[in-house]
C-alpha cells in the first residue's frame, strides 16, 4: 500500500474561523462488545454520504486498520509522543472521504510515556484541533480506563457506548456511564452520550431479549438505539478486511448500522 501524508486534503489551519468538525468516541469498558466494527462501519458509512471522515484508532491492538485490509502503523505513538503532524501520520484507506490515523502495540507505550510526564486529558483534542477540512472524526478506543479513552471522550462532540446484549456486558456500560459523569462533573467536559447501542442482538435467545429489556428500563429509553443484531457477516467483513457497505451492503447488518449513520448525521 502506498503511504502517504495526506497533504492534499488534510491541512493544518494556519487562522480562526474553520468550521467545526463533529467529533465521535466509540467507548466502552469491556471488550467483545463490536467497538471496532462500530467505529469502523459508522465512519465508512458518513464516508459515503459525501462527507470528509478521519478514524482514529486508539486501541493497541490497531484492529481498525485490519477491518479496512491496511497494516498496522505506530500512526497515534509518532502523533502523541514524537509531536508529528496530524497530516504526516494520517493514511488513504483507498475508500472516497474516508481516511485512517493508524495504530499498534506502540500505542500502549504511548499512554505509559504521556503517564511519565504528567498526563494532559487534552492532549488528543490538542494534537488533531487544527486539522481542516474533515467533517467527522470517529474514536475507537481500548476497552481499558487509564488515559487515552478519557483523552477521546474530552476530545469528542458525542459518545457511543456499545454493549452486546447479555448480562455480564452490561456491566461496561454501568461503569461507561460512570467515567462520563466524572469527566463532565470534575473535567468540565462538555459533550454528551449519543446512545448506548445495543449489539450482538439475538432475538431467539432469552437473555437477549431480557437484557434489552433491562437496559430500555435502567437507562431512558431514548437513549437506548436501535439494536445491531448478531451476523456472522460483520465478522467475516473484518477477515475480509472490508466493511459491510463492501461486502453486503443489503443485508440487515447493514439496514441496522445505516440507521445508526444517519443518527449521527442527523446530530449535526
């Protein structure tokens, strides 16, 4: 794959007045719940609506880049640590409007570095803010608390918390919701929770059905979205290193996750 530094759309703004940008943080505190293939899909999919849509990948495990068949790259390390520019770090993922600022293992030693000289929450907003000419910036994150997940959120306009649909998940929304209120009460961020989405959605099985019914009565039922059921075609979009819009954009997965598209796109 060719690398490239994007500099013929992503600039760094060199005066005030750029139209904001809406920024995005898929987040939650446990892991298998289809963080990645929510941010991926849902960034992908703004993507073909026209607009300018950059992912970041802040999970070690760089999962975003193997969802769009890229190789991992230390993109967030050289971002956050060695002080790069946003457009020297920033992929083509060879999809229009669609564009990836890359991680890896590395980014693990990027927090543990940024712990060492006193973590700043605002570092993530600080280093990508003068970006121009992006419409939405889309999160994914690690399921770990400790830094670069509250950095995001800080940095993020709205906030998505996915969680399969079976009782032990459910637990990281409870505990999602809980480092949203402290980063609003004690950091003053100023963002809100777009919704929890419900994933992994089987309405065969008991638990399922139970476990949405619980979070429509637990949480407002407003803020409950409408729930991605269980396919195993979103897991073989990321073998594939293709996203559901590639592979099998009529399929119900892809009905589901368009409604979520469009929720986001209705937020502006």
């Amino acid at each position: 794959m060719t690398v490239v530094n994007c500099r013929d759309l992503l600039t760094v703004e060199k005066n005030e007045g750029r139209v904001k940008m809406l920024t995005i943080t898929v987040a939650s505190q446990k892991g298998g719940v289809g963080k990645t293939t929510t941010a991926v899909t849902l960034a992908h999919g703004l993507a073909l609506k026209g607009c300018q849509v950059l992912l970041v990948d802040l999970d070690p495990q760089g999962q975003c880049a193997i969802s769009l068949g890229m190789k991992h790259e230390p993109g967030i390390y050289r971002l956050l640590v060695d002080e790069q520019s946003p457009v020297d770090v920033v992929r083509k993922t060879g999809r229009k409007g669609l564009w990836l600022l890359p991680g890896n293992k590395r980014t693990a030693t990027a927090q543990i570095v940024l712990y060492a000289e006193g973590f700043n929450l605002g570092v993530i907003s600080e280093r990508l803010a003068r970006l121009n000419g992006v419409d939405f910036m889309v999160f994914d994150t690690a399921p770990s608390v400790g830094g670069l997940q509250e950095a995001a959120i800080c940095a993020s306009d709205l906030v998505i918390v996915p969680t399969a649909t079976n009782y032990l998940c459910t637990e990281g929304v409870v505990r999602t919701m809980e480092t949203l209120a402290t980063l609003k009460t004690r950091y003053g961020w100023q963002g809100s929770m777009l919704g929890i989405l419900p994933t992994f959605f089987d309405s065969v099985t008991t638990e399922s059905r139970a476990t949405l019914v619980d979070l429509r009565a637990k949480y407002d039922d407003k803020a409950i979205l409408k729930p991605i059921h269980r396919a195993t075609v979103l897991e073989q979009c990321a073998a594939e290193g293709l996203t559901i819009w590639e592979k099998r954009s009529r399929s119900r997965a892809a009905q589901e996750y368009a409604a979520l598209v469009w929720r986001v796109s209705d937020a502006t």
